[in-house]
C-alpha cells in the first residue's frame, strides 16, 4: 500500500476517532453518571447482606433526588 494512501487513512481515522469520542463524552452527563453509580450500588445492596451498603445507597438517592418513585411505576400504582 503505498505509503500517501496509509498517512490519509490514518488522519481521516483518527479524526473520526476524536469526533466520536467528543460526541460520546458531550452524552454523557452528571445525571448519567449519577445514574450509573445508583444502578450499580443497587446491584450491590442486593448482593450483599451488609447494612454499610444499604446505607450509602439511601445517602447517595437522597442527596441526588432519586427517591422519587420513577413515573411508570407509580402510573401503573394508580391503575390498580
């Protein structure tokens, strides 16, 4: 392969791999993040028999605003 042709598709490669890491960081927000780190730490709690868990998981909904039932849930609540 010559050698023009290797240095255009490593640049155009690269380019391509910067905009979308660029696009994929610009997704992911404090909100998804936080979102992750409750998901994970519920995985946690049902794992574990330990309280210290349960407790960081209660601390980290509350201090983020997750305690609030999710509006599918308490749609299909009313419904009953």
């Amino acid at each position: 392969m010559p050698a023009i042709l290797v240095t255009v598709l490593s640049t155009l490669g690269a380019a391509l791999g910067r905009t979308l890491l660029h696009l994929l960081t610009s997704l992911m927000t404090e909100t998804f993040f936080k979102k992750a780190i409750v998901a994970s730490l519920e995985k946690l709690v049902k794992r574990t028999q330990s309280d210290l868990d349960d407790q960081l998981l209660a601390a980290a909904k509350e201090a983020w605003g997750f305690n609030e039932e999710k509006k599918g849930d308490s749609d299909a609540n009313t419904n009953q």
